[in-house]
C-alpha cells in the first residue's frame, strides 16, 4: 500500500474497467481515480461498497458489473 503502482498507466489507450472495493487498502476510490486520469482511452469505475481488495465473497457482484460493462461495449457505448 505505500508505493503506487501506477506507472504504466500511461501506455493504456483501450477502454478499462476497474472495479475495486471501497475499503481496498491499496487505494481509496479517489486514489484510484486520480491515477487513471493518465489513460487516453475511457476509462469506467465500478466500486464494491465494503469490500476490500480481495473482493472475496463479492465474486457474483463482480461478474455482473463486469458483464455490464462488456454488453456496453457491444452496444458502442
């Protein structure tokens, strides 16, 4: 948790998803998004609420935001 893990950001230049939990110790959700301000391509957030970076017992959760986020992908969004 004290050293950001961000520098290849920057060489992003495709859609992202991150999806994170709000009590994830390796970065508060304004962590997270202040550092992928550095990507070109647009980038999405989808927060966990409680849950920490393991996401454990979150998996079902997880797996919608992320379908979500692919089946707008295949709309053009």
């Amino acid at each position: 948790p004290e050293r950001l893990r961000v520098a290849h950001l920057s060489a992003l230049q495709l859609p992202c998803l991150f999806v994170s939990g709000t009590r994830d110790a390796f970065g508060r959700p304004d962590e997270l998004e202040e550092a992928t301000t550095a990507i070109a391509g647009p980038v999405t957030h989808r927060w966990v609420d409680g849950a920490d970076h393991s996401l454990r017992r979150r998996e079902a959760a997880v797996a919608d935001l992320v379908a979500g986020w692919l089946a707008g992908l295949g709309a053009g969004d």
